[in-house]
C-alpha cells in the first residue's frame, strides 16, 4: 500500500504517517510545507525507514503535486495538511483560505486528474480521505452531539475554511464519481503537539511556573481523543469506510478548558513537586471573538459501521502525555523557544488540528 500525505510533519499527520510505517508497513510519501507548526524532528522514529519519502512543497504549487502523483503513484490519499490555529485565522484569514480552501481544490483536482489515468484494481482502491474538524459544525448545546449529517455552522475564519473545503471534497465525490471520504475530528492531544496549543502550553508554562492563561471563564468544553487513537480511526476510515461518506472522529472524552488545566497542574505536583500549587498559575484572560462554548462528537457511526473505537480515556492520555513532554525536551525546547509568546491559540480554544 502507497500512501501520499499531506502535512505530515504536522502533529496529526505525524502521528498518522508514523503508525502507517512503523504499524502497518505501508509505503509514505509526505508533502509538507514545513510552515511553523510542521517539524521533521515528529518524524525521526521513520526518517531513515526505506518506506518513508519526503517532499517538502505547498499543496497549492499544482505542478509540485501533480508530479507527486506521478511518481509516487499512490493507492489512497490522506489529506491532513492545513492552517489550524484558530486566533491566526483571525489575524490573517487570507492564508486560510489560501492554504486551506485553494489547496485542498488543488489536491482535488491533482487526485482526479491521476485517479482518471488509472486502470483496473489501481483505479478501484483508489482512495481520497479529506481530515476536516468538528468546528465547522459551530457550538453546541448542553446535551446535543455532532453527527454526520449537524448543519454547518461555523464561527471563525479557520472553521468556516475547513467548511469550504469539505463541501469541495464532498462536490468532487458526487460531481466525479470521485472516491474521496470525509473525517471530522474533535480536539486531538498526545506526543508531538506544537507547543503553541492549549495542552502543551499550560504542561510547559506550569512545569516552568508561568502563568497559564485561559480565554473567558475556562467553561467552554471540548471532546479529547488521543492522536494516536485518531491516527488508527483515519487508516480505518480510509481502508473501509463507504465512499461518499463522512465519519466523526471523537474521544467520547467531554472536558471543560478549566478543568484539563487543573487536572494537568495536579498531575504536575505530584510528578515534579512545586513550591506552591500549580493551579494558582491559572489566568483567565478576556475571551476570543466567536469563541464556541461546546464541541461533542457521536462516534457511533465510526463504532459501529467500522469498528473504531477510541482507547485512550482522557485521564490516561493525559497523564502520557505530561511522561512524553517531562522527557521530551529536545524537541518542545527548540520550538517554544523560537514561538514564544507569539500567540495565545494555546489559550483555550483547544483546537488541535
């Protein structure tokens, strides 16, 4: 199996390129720009691995992936590359749609051209699975869950690119006969996340005693699945799932902002022992415009139809998490200390794709 993916030195795509190889055996080529969020140093576990291949290009240069196509010659698609940080779209929403909505028309279009002059068995596995995010479907209320078939509904520049481009993946499917999928996710944590978001952001600040900011009142909720239980769900998606189809992708995993902080301050204390509760570092700061109060994903449809389930509750997950960073420090130092301060996305949105 040859598999092209897109953003891969990215935190989710990392994680789906590293169980591809080391798990499954598959052959990789990952497309990455390498903007601030993708690091190659996610992917030394394969770096060297004969499977892995690399090419460092925007997904909006159509003859860089055009060629792609053709060399390469892959059996499916995973499409991960994005802009995600939700506080930058609302400084420069002009990239996110560039990147987000111009390229994934770009890779749609690169697929089809290469999917059409394919034959036989190549032509029939042929498959294109587009990562999108719950945030296109815009807050929920207490008690309600996003489904495959919630309204479309979203709040910030970021959501309503990832919008765009999965009405364009969803047109290329019933305008072409095209095989693609489509994933949402809910808030992806774990290994390898860019220092810049909520849940490495407030570990880091916390071990270091800085203050550890909170958007609001920290009541917005968020649903957290551990990436590499999204990496699996998105092999499985893209080996069985029903073309034409979308799957949500989450962790059944329902926190409040404030509460994930505090439970990373605990965890903290106990670990490595402070002069004063870490808690105390919590600071609530004035709220993000459009920020949404609450995400929740039905898995059912992943559960039932393909077998996924998520295994990795939340406090489990985190507490690998908080290990993976307390030993890691050889790859968060170089990146926090080159983006320090730069954003506050970290903050609360706990957007994570």
């Amino acid at each position: 199996m040859r598999v092209l993916v897109t953003g891969g030195a990215g935190f989710i795509g990392s994680a789906v390129i590293r169980h591809l190889i080391l798990e499954k055996g598959y052959e990789v080529l990952n497309i990455d720009k390498l903007t601030y969020a993708g690091t190659l140093s996610s992917l030394l576990a394969v770096a060297h691995n004969p499977s892995y291949r690399f090419l460092r290009a925007d997904i909006c240069d159509g003859r860089a992936v055009a060629e792609a196509f053709a060399t390469f010659k892959p059996d499916r698609v995973m499409h991960l590359a994005a802009e995600s940080h939700v506080d930058r779209s609302i400084s420069s929403a002009g990239e996110f749609v560039q990147t987000n909505v111009l390229g994934t028309f770009n890779m749609l279009e690169c697929a089809r051209t290469y999917w059409q002059s394919i034959t036989g068995e190549t032509r029939h596995k042929f498959r294109f699975l587009h990562v999108s995010t719950d945030e296109v479907y815009g807050s929920l209320s207490e008690g309600q869950l996003f489904s495959e078939n919630s309204r479309y509904d979203p709040s910030s520049p970021y959501s309503a690119s990832k919008a765009a481009s999965d009405h364009l993946a969803k047109a290329w499917a019933r305008t072409y006969n095209m095989p693609v999928l489509v994933s949402n996710c809910s808030n992806n944590y774990g290994p390898f996340h860019f220092p810049e978001k909520l849940i490495p952001l407030a570990i880091l600040n916390a071990l270091e005693g800085k203050s550890v900011p909170l958007y609001g009142d920290g009541t917005n909720i968020r649903d957290w699945l551990f990436v590499e239980d999204h990496a699996r769900a998105l092999d499985t998606i893209a080996e069985r799932g029903r073309v034409g189809e979308s799957y949500n992708v989450g962790g059944r995993n329902e926190w409040r902002n404030i509460d994930v902080v505090r439970l990373i301050c605990s965890t903290l204390d106990v670990l490595v022992p402070a002069d004063r509760p870490r808690e105390e570092l919590i600071q609530l700061i004035e709220d993000r415009p459009g920020h949404d109060l609450r995400y929740a994903i039905d898995a059912a449809k992943m559960e039932k139809e393909l077998g996924w389930k998520a295994l990795c509750s939340f406090e489990s997950g985190i507490e690998k998490t908080i290990d993976w960073y307390l030993a890691n420090q050889w790859w968060w130092g170089p990146l926090r200390k080159h983006h320090d301060g730069v954003h506050l996305e970290t903050l609360t949105s706990g957007t994570a794709k």
